[in-house]
C-alpha cells in the first residue's frame, strides 16, 4: 500500500469536497469506498438535508448508501462552512458547477470555494480542481486567489492540481472508478507527483498525465465539442435526409458499420452542463485572441435551432389547425434517465408551441417539479393525464418508457393519433396506422 494510500485509509489525511451534486456526490462516493475520512461541503441546505435523510442522488447507484453508512461510521461529515472545512482538511476537491449565463462563462461558484479554501489552506495540503473550464483558468485565476488570501505559494508550500470529470450522468461512480483513465496535471512537478498518487488510488484504469493544467483543461473541453460537432453533422445529414427522401436512421447504421465512422443521433437539441455549454467556453476564449472557431460556432447554432425546428416539422402535422391545438411534450429530462433539466431543449419547445397558441401539458417520470416551466404549463408524472384529449404527442426526451410506448398507452389522445418522435425512440410496429413523424425519417 502507497504511503499516500495508507496516510487516507488511516484518517491520516482529511478530505473536503466542494460541491456535492451530480459531479461531486460521486467523487464523495469512490473515496468513502477506499476508506476516506471526508468533509462534504455544499452551500444547498437542502441538498445536505437530503443526504442526511438517504434521500439525495437517486438516479446514481449506490451513493446514497453509501453517504447513508458512512454517515453512521463518521466517515462523512456535512457542512456549508467551507472555510471551516479548509482549516480541518488536507487534500481539497473542488466539484462546484461551472456554466453559461447570457451564453458568458459563469465562474462565481468556482471563485467562492477558491476562496473559501484559501482562507484555510495550510503548507503541505492539496487543492484539485474538477471542473471543465476555458484553458489558463486554474494557473491564472485559481492559483492567484489561493496565495493571495493565503500568503502562501503554489508547489513550494501547495499542490495545486487539475483533475478533469469524466463522469456520464446515471453512471458516474462507476466512470470515476473503472470505465476511463484519470486525466491529472499539476503546477509543477511536485502537485503532478501527488496528483498520480492520488489518482491512482480511485481509478482502476490507472492516470493519464498531462504535461500542463491548461492542456489538461483543453482536454477535456475538446471531449463535449466532438460530440457537440458530430451531433450538429447528424442534425445536417438527417435533414438533408428528410428532404430527398432517404432513410438517415437506415444510412447511419450502414455508413457506422465502417469503424472509421462514428456519426451520433440526431434530435430535438442537446442539453445539460456538459455538451452545448464546452463549445461557448471555446468560442469565447477564442474571441478574446481575435480567433473564430467557425465549426464550432455553426454547430453550435444548428444544435440550438434544433427545438425550433422540430417545433416547426411537428405543428406541420396539424395542418391548419395550429392555434388552440393541445399538446403533449414526453420528456423534460435534458436526456433520457436523468432527473437533471438543466439547459433541457424541452424548455425551448415548450416555448415554441405557446408562442403558437397551443396549450401543453410536459410528462416526465423523473421531474415532478419545476420552476422554470411557464405557469400556463401542466407538468405530469401521468402519463395518461398527459395525453388526455391532445392533438399531438412530441417526445423530447429519450427516457426507456418511451420507446414501450403502443396505442393502448395514448388511447386518451384525440384521433387520429398524431406523434412527432424527436429521438426516433417508437417502435413503429406498435403504430403501423398512426401517424409518426420522426427527424430524417
């Protein structure tokens, strides 16, 4: 067993980790899996209540057990004091939320824990930084607040490291222990040093190093803006597909047949913190140098206009019967089996077909509640409710209890049955007389 190793099973070496949502709960869960005494901290008080109560992370196995018992065995601790949690900590894990406001990189959570560990970082300790950020952001504006409040220096007194997420919602404990490679980096050769040690003790696919924290950085941003640009072809292909009358689904999974082609699913839009918010982080480090990333940005804008799009192809199956139409959209998860709506393209279709005049009912199995739906907007955990005397059914989200959907499940729906599949999730047996409309179909 690593020094290092033994230093964290043996309460030798506190952890604190700063953030305890969809990023940090699952870092929490693989160190209290190797014996870590952890501080978890998080500014939601209702997200530590849920901790306390069994009840946080449902969508994620295991880790709601796993806080549950090592809650009772004292290896974890809760808490929104982040400076406390510095001062009583020795290697520090930062998995805040980093993200867009009026599409402009949105630090403010990153800045806060930043400086909440400076106020009680110590010589010796370590501080990792896991979210995705533009390259240069952990050297040039984490490090600085650190030694400002701290009067202490980067490698000579602290490691400081940039350790990337590579986690997929639904998944990530087990991404995080055993599906990819750790990406470490350091400011110098010591933090590097430590950060493979560390890693190591978690990932079973071993670290990859990266000879700068801004590479490492770079790294990860290029990950979502591949599948963001592939996404983005799908999205061209399927229309060009639908206008001349060929199959895209049909062609794809020929053309995917040749292993030097990977073209991923088109659909209503691309959602979440991770792949339509990496492209902006690039766009605008670019523009600060006088660069225009112009793959980028054109994927970007047709990934963004897909919503409305499909909004548009949808009410096409109304005819003239637009206004006062009800509609029922499946899905307000940003993707199938998640309980996470942030940047959902459903909010944009929902939009889309109030501004038409339409009254819409959202059904979703995993959201119950949401605020940032319009008032107008019934949101349902019934599917039957949902469907209850509509017009149009427009699945949005590909969550599994779509794709057993049959005519027995939508008999309440007005006739005929009028269906726009946004993610080509339906068994057209189930609905060889209804009319299904689906993306490059």
């Amino acid at each position: 067993m690593s020094n290092l190793k033994s230093q964290i099973k043996n309460e030798k070496k506190i952890l604190a980790i700063y953030g305890l949502g969809n990023v940090g709960g699952p870092i929490t869960a693989a160190w209290l899996r190797k014996g870590a005494k952890i501080i978890g901290v998080d500014i939601s008080r209702k997200l530590l209540e849920n901790i306390k109560k069994g009840t946080s992370h449902q969508k994620e196995p295991f880790i709601s057990d796993i806080f549950s018992n090592a809650l009772k065995k004292k290896k974890l601790t809760v808490t929104s004091d982040g400076i406390l949690a510095s001062k009583k900590s020795d290697i520090k894990f930062v998995a805040v939320p980093v993200g867009l406001k009026k599409n402009k990189i949105e630090l403010n959570a990153l800045l806060s824990a930043t400086t909440s560990i400076s106020k009680g970082l110590k010589k010796g300790d370590a501080v990792i930084i896991c979210p995705s950020l533009p390259p240069g952001t952990t050297q040039k504006i984490v490090k600085d607040i650190l030694e400002k409040n701290s009067k202490l220096k980067a490698e000579k007194d602290f490691s400081l490291i940039y350790n990337p997420e590579r986690i997929f919602e639904g998944r990530a404990l087990k991404d995080i222990e055993e599906n990819y490679p750790a990406i470490v980096s350091g400011y110098g050769k010591k933090s590097l040093q430590f950060a493979d040690e560390l890693l190591k003790i978690i990932s079973k696919k071993g670290t990859l190093k990266m000879d700068s924290m801004a590479n490492a950085e770079a790294e990860k941003l290029f990950e979502g803006v591949y599948r963001d640009v592939n996404i983005a072809l799908a999205n061209e292909l399927a229309d060009y597909c639908q206008k001349i009358g060929v199959n895209f689904w049909d062609a794809r999974k020929g053309a995917n047949s040749q292993p030097f082609c990977h073209l991923h699913f088109p659909g209503t839009g691309v959602g979440g913190l991770c792949i339509p918010v990496y492209p902006r982080f690039i766009i605008e480090s670019s523009s600060k140098i006088g660069k225009h990333v112009k793959l980028i940005e054109y994927s970007r804008k047709i990934n963004d206009n897909m919503p409305k799009k499909c909004v548009q192809d949808a009410l096409s199956l109304l005819k003239n019967k637009v206004k006062g139409s009800k509609v029922a959209v499946l899905g307000l998860g940003f993707r199938g089996e998640v309980t996470d709506s942030r940047l959902s393209p459903t909010y944009t279709v929902v939009n889309e077909f109030l501004k038409k005049g339409c009254t819409v009912t959202v059904h979703d199995p995993y959201i119950f509640e949401d605020d940032k739906l319009s008032k107008r907007v019934l949101l349902t955990k019934d599917l039957s409710e949902a469907v209850n005397k509509v017009d149009l059914i427009f699945i949005s989200s590909d969550h599994k209890m779509y794709s057993k959907l049959d005519k027995k499940s939508i008999t309440k729906a007005n006739k005929p049955i009028l269906i726009f599949d946004g993610r080509n999730i339906l068994n057209k047996e189930n609905f060889k007389k209804e009319s299904i409309f689906t993306i490059g179909y």
